[in-house]
C-alpha cells in the first residue's frame, strides 16, 4: 500500500535530522521525502511517500505527531490530492537517438533543457508513474544518469492544512 | 511582587531559571565548558543544592531516580564532549521509562563547533533517538524561554528527558531576563465520547474483566481509583514491571507483574481474561510475551496519553487516547456494578496453585540462603516509606516478585532499557529526593559497573543500605545459558577476588558479609537502624533461578516453574 504524507514542520535546528531519524529508528522504509519553505518562512512543508501497510503508516503518522516542532501531519487520499514529481534525465544523444528522445519529449510534454553532442538533458513534470514511464523509454537509447525531486503533493480545492 | 529585567549573563539565567521553575537540587559534574555555570552554582548555593557524584552516568541516574521519588524533574548538568556522553545511558533509561529528566551541557564556544576542537561532541546529534526533544542554543535571549521549554515537554503528556546544550559563549553573553512561573504541561487530548461508550459497552457485558496497569498509572494518584474499579467490576489488578507500587502490595485484587517473570495468578488471568483494560501501558515483549498467542480470548481497551502506543504492540478493540485521568473517571464512572463470581472462582484458584508451588519451592530450598527469605527479612523490617531501588538482573525480577510496595514512588529500577549498573546512582537520587531510608538491592555484576558511586553515598552521608545478592555470577544471563544454551557458561562465571566489605571499608563506609537469613536479618537490622550508607555482601547460591518464566516469544503455555536438580 502507497500513502502521501504531508508534515508541517517549524524551521528550527534539526527538524529534519529528527524526522529522518525517526524513519531509522523505528524501522520504516521510505520511498521519497521532499521538503521546502512554505508562505511562512516560519514553516517548512515535508512531503513524505511510504510503501508499508496501515499498520506501518499509523506508527509513521503517530510518532511524527509525537515530535516537538511537527505542527501537522495529514494523510493525503489519492482521490483527493494530486502529486508531482521533477525529473531531470541525460540520454545519449546520437543521430538515431536524437529524433525520438524529441518525439517522446513532446508527447510526455517535457522539455529538453541542454543539449549536447554527446548527451541531451530532458526535464519531465508529472506524476510518478509517468515519470516512471517516460524511464522506461530513454532506457534503450542510453540513461547517461538522471535525478529525481522525489513527490510534492496538496489536497485538491479549499482544504488546507492548519500550521 | 513587581517583576523587573535585570542583565544577566547566560550561566546566571541558567541557574536563576532552574531556581525560578522550582529546582532545588541538581546532580553533575564540572568542567571546562560549564565552568561559568558552576561559578554561579557556587554563589546561589544557598538557593540549589549541587550534588556531585564520582561520574556523569551516575549524575544521569540519580536525577532518575530523584524524578521517580519525588515526581519532580531530575536536573543532571555535565560539560561537553565526555562529560556529555556520559550521560547517554542515564538519558536512555529516563527515556524508555518516561522519566522527566533535564539534561544541560555545555558545548565549546559557537566559532569552534564543527571543528572537531578539544572535548566537542555534537551530543544533540547523539541524544536525538533517546530524548523526548533537544536544544543546541546559539542565542542567549532564547536560553530562559528554552529552558522553560524543555521543562515543559520533560513533564507533558508522557513525560521524558529533555537536553539543552549550551556553547561556552552562549554562558557568557548577557540579556534582560525576567523571573516566569514555573511551566504548566501542554493541555493533553481528551477521548472521544463514541470510544468511551465502546469502552463502557465492552466492559459492561466482561465476564472475566482483568486491569493490566504500568508506569504511566503509577505515581499518577490512580491507585485508589483503580482500586475501587477493581471492585466494581469483581476484577483483578495485574501489572507490567514498570507498574509495580502503583498498587500496595497488600491488596487482595492484585495478582502482581506479569510476563517473563511474573507471577502464576497473573500471567494466567491476563490469559484466561475475556476484557483487558490496559492503563498507562504499553504492552512491551517482556510483558506480553509472544503478541500472536497473547490473550486471544480478550477484548483489549487501552488507555494512554501516547497516540503512538495505541496498537504499536497489541491490537486493540478500543483505544482511548487522552489523559489517563480523565479517560478512566469518564469509564469509572459509567460502568455497571458487576458480579463475576466465577470469575473470582478461577483467579482464587490460580492465587491458590502459585502459592503452592511457592511453597513447594521453600520446602525444596537446599541453599543457606534463598533469595526469597531476604526480601522476606526487608519487607518485615521497612516501613512503607522506604525507597527500594535496584540494578539490573536476577535480583531485580526478585525484587519484582517479593518486594512489598505500600504506596506509589517508593520504587526505582531500570524498566524498559535494563541498565545495569542504574541501581547505586539511582538510589543515591531516590534517597536525597524523598529523604527516607532508601534500600538498594543489587547483584555483584550490576555493582561492579558503577560502584565508584560508592564515593558520593559517603560524601553526602545518604543513609542506603545496599544489598549485594553475590552469586559470583552473571546470574541471569547465565540461567539462560542454563536453559537455553546447554549450560555453556560463556563469560557469566566472574570469579572476581574482590572483596566488598575491604571495598565498602576504603570507600570509608562500615560493611559485612553474610551467608544464612539469621545473619542478614541482624546485618539488615544493624544496617537500617545506622545514620548514613552500609553495604551487606549476602552470598548466595549460583544456581538459584528466577522462576516462574515464560521463554523468550513464548506464551503463558510455555511457563518453566520448576527448573530441574543441577549439576
């Protein structure tokens, strides 16, 4: 089971030593965690995606409440939030490769961001499993290395998350 | 009284915030980076009591200790790097027990951290995992409201150890600072009202009702609550290790600890039990045993101030999360009178076979001295107010198994992290905090961890009598090896020539050895009646086990009462 987490933390010493700690220490595996300032600059906003069944995302969820600077933690519902992610990928760039790195480019409406003779660099938006297929085809053509944002999500409409 | 700033220097805030938030004694131990706090301390002697011990670790305990004595927060100050780590054991234990504890160190000056300079540890980055929160403080207007903080959450909720490092220039530095009322907890959850009616509906139609109860209830003034739920419900009280004294001893609803080494009645109660009620526990391994075969035939109502420990170990049919208080005088009073006559039947019937294994047992008993007939001779001997603190080992879970408890703090051992080497600075905080007799009971291998402690009994004349159970053995570790590993004595047998009244002697404290009860009884006697600490070496038999036990991710069905003849 794949849950979004998103944590309203205070910007103060440490606070994302102690979430990540946290993971460590109690045992949990994650799969992505983003974090950035908000409106506030009092407050960051971390975005954490965990594979692990209810009962290891209720541990997740009741011991990040538990910490001191954590204001706020909310289960994201798939049908009611959306997720991103960025991804920048290098692909060899050879006369046969060059034509469908472009062709695939624009159909996943992604942008090439640097291009050289030896490689081309492409920047692709979206959600995980599209970033995740647009890897599977620049494998063939050559994965120089790539790099991934990991995901950010938010509740869809007025909903919000109390800091 | 017209509050007024005055400049102050960061060590002067330090202290004059201890003062201010009701701090009267702190235990540690100076050096180079608290040398200006410890300046301080000596003016405002008069106003906080500093006891130093002979190591930080034993400082770490005995803020511990005092903590569980008195209910007030432990103080423990250290300097940096060594000084600091030392503490880590003593902060671990605060922390799996949920001991209000704060730790100040102080950290070379902020141009020299992140360079590895003399005595630097980052020790905020090493307490992170075992402390409820902690502060690296780089601005001297932040230190007051920091500290005031950290005594905030150190009693909030589950209360728990809080650390403040503090650099060198940050002591230095001067602001305003201005006197604060001593902080009040966070305001805690309340239960739902739907999760109480569940609570209220399940316990209602219970036919077997048992009330398993730990440290969060202890010491929390629930016990004549608990008490009288007990008989409203024709209920039995059983606890975890940490729940021991929360309940006299006496009470006739009480089964006593269960688990790994619990006692019969209990352990077979909370397996035969249609309804748990647990209160301030957290169902731990030692306690449960294995959680797949544990009370399968029970509904589990659980009541915590912790939302994590709400089905962290057990799964449980109702949850109440909130102050514990609140969350059980919200059932307490709700609930039907109810009668449960066979079940009463049945738990009288276990309380019967325990106490004829028991005597079974004395009957059997080949050795001078049974480690029961001392706790026997302590318990006839103390009165309700004497403090019983221990090490870690054999002789604890005897002390859990016989040590008679009249009333709640009266009790301080090492629970959730079992430090050996806990009992000795412990005892040295429980006796100072609570002022009364304090007993330690200890094994030879706890001791000789951290008898140096010995030193601070001495300079400060605390009236301990310590106990040393001498087995010349690493007794528990080698009744598992006993047990579980074809009597392959690996490294338990100490065979160690020290003598612990020559050492008691040289530590400038009166001492004796004994070997039969008749002789302890005197020595204890002698021992309680004398002003200041007195050590009894009572040598026992090696092969004496602790007895019932459930084996390790075992169940009740799986209990050893009886260990065949050695040898």
């Amino acid at each position: 089971m794949r849950s979004v987490i998103a944590v309203y933390v205070e910007n103060k010493y440490g606070v994302l030593a102690r979430v990540s700690g946290l993971f460590m220490r109690r045992g949990f595996n994650i799969d992505s965690l983003t974090v950035g300032e908000t409106d506030d600059p009092r407050f960051s906003r971390i975005t954490i995606t965990l594979n692990g069944d209810e009962y290891v995302r209720d541990q997740l969820v009741n011991q990040l409440k538990k910490l001191h600077n954590i204001k706020q933690v909310k289960v994201l519902e798939p049908g009611t939030s959306f997720e991103r992610e960025l991804m920048l990928i290098k692909v060899r760039n050879t006369p046969a490769n060059r034509s469908e790195i472009m062709a695939a480019a624009e159909i996943y409406r992604a942008k090439v961001v640097d291009y050289t003779t030896e490689a081309m660099s492409v920047e692709v938006t979206g959600e995980p499993s599209k970033i995740n297929a647009f890897i599977e085809v620049m494998k063939p053509l050559g994965i120089v290395e790539m790099c991934r944002t990991g995901v950010v999500a938010l509740q869809r409409g007025g909903n919000i998350m109390e800091k | 009284m017209k509050k007024e700033a005055k400049i102050m220097t960061g060590s002067q805030i330090v202290i004059e915030t201890l003062i201010e938030q009701g701090v009267t004694d702190v235990f540690g131990y100076p050096g180079g980076q608290v040398l200006n706090l410890y300046d301080e301390l000596y003016k405002a002697s008069d106003r906080i009591n500093h006891i130093l011990t002979a190591h930080e670790q034993g400082a770490s305990h005995a803020a511990d200790g005092y903590a569980r004595a008195t209910g007030k927060v432990g103080v423990v100050i250290a300097t940096s790097g060594p000084g600091a780590t030392n503490l880590v054991t003593g902060i671990a234990t605060a922390m799996l027990d949920s001991i209000p504890m704060v730790a100040i160190t102080g950290n070379v000056p902020t141009s020299l951290i992140g360079r590895d300079s003399f005595q630097e540890i980052n020790i905020t980055g090493v307490t992170m995992p075992i402390t409820k929160h902690n502060y690296f403080v780089t601005d001297v207007n932040e230190l007051a409201d920091t500290i005031r903080e950290a005594f905030r959450i150190a009693i909030s909720g589950r209360p728990g150890p809080v650390l403040v490092d503090i650099p060198k220039d940050v002591q230095l530095a001067e602001c305003e600072f201005e006197l604060a009322a001593p902080v009040e907890p966070f305001a805690e959850n309340e239960a739902d009202d739907a999760d109480i009616e569940r609570a209220v509906e399940l316990i209602n139609q219970a036919k077997r009702p048992y009330i398993y109860i730990g440290g969060g209830a202890a010491g929390q003034g629930m016990a004549m609550g608990i008490m009288a739920l007990a008989e409203k419900l024709d209920a039995y009280i059983g606890c975890s290790f940490m729940g021991l004294s929360a309940i006299p001893s006496d009470h006739p609803r009480l089964l006593g600890m269960q688990g790994m080494h619990g006692h019969f009645a209990s352990s077979m109660a909370n397996k035969e039990a249609d309804l748990i009620i647990g209160i301030g526990v957290r169902f731990s391994d030692r306690a449960t045993g294995n959680t797949a075969k544990y009370a399968k035939r029970a509904k589990i109502i659980q009541l915590d101030t912790d939302l994590a420990e709400i089905n962290k170990n057990v799964k449980v049919d109702v949850g109440l999360i909130g102050n514990l208080v609140s969350s059980f005088n919200r059932i307490y009073n709700r609930v039907e009178k109810l009668e449960n006559p066979e079940w009463v039947k049945m738990v009288e019937g276990f309380k019967k076979h325990e106490a004829e294994i028991a005597a079974e047992a004395e009957r059997r008993a080949k050795a001078k001295m049974p480690p029961k007939k001392i706790f026997d001779i302590i318990n006839e001997i103390k009165d309700a107010s004497t403090v019983i603190a221990t090490d870690v080992g054999q002789h604890q879970m005897w002390t859990a198994q016989y040590a008679r408890f009249e009333r709640p703090r009266r009790f301080a051992s090492s629970g959730g992290l079992g430090t050996m080497g806990y009992g000795l600075g412990a005892a040295i905080g429980a006796q100072i905090g609570s002022g009364d007799k304090t007993v330690l009971i200890t094994g030879d291998g706890s001791f000789g961890m951290n008898l140096n402690e010995l030193a601070t009994a001495v300079s400060y004349n605390c009236p301990i009598v310590t106990v040393v159970m001498n087995n010349g053995v690493l007794g528990m570790v080698r009744q598992w090896q006993t047990l579980f590993f074809g009597k392959r004595y690996s490294n338990t047998v100490l065979q160690r020539k020290t003598d612990f009244v020559k050492l008691a002697d040289a530590f400038g404290m009166p001492a004796e050895r004994v070997e039969t009860p008749e002789e302890f009884r005197a020595a204890f006697e002698r021992a309680m009646k004398h002003d200041g600490p007195y050590l009894i070496d009572a040598i026992i038999d090696k092969d004496e086990f602790v007895l019932p036990m459930l084996p390790p991710g075992g169940s009740v069905d799986d209990i050893i009462t009886d260990v065949k003849e050695e040898k």
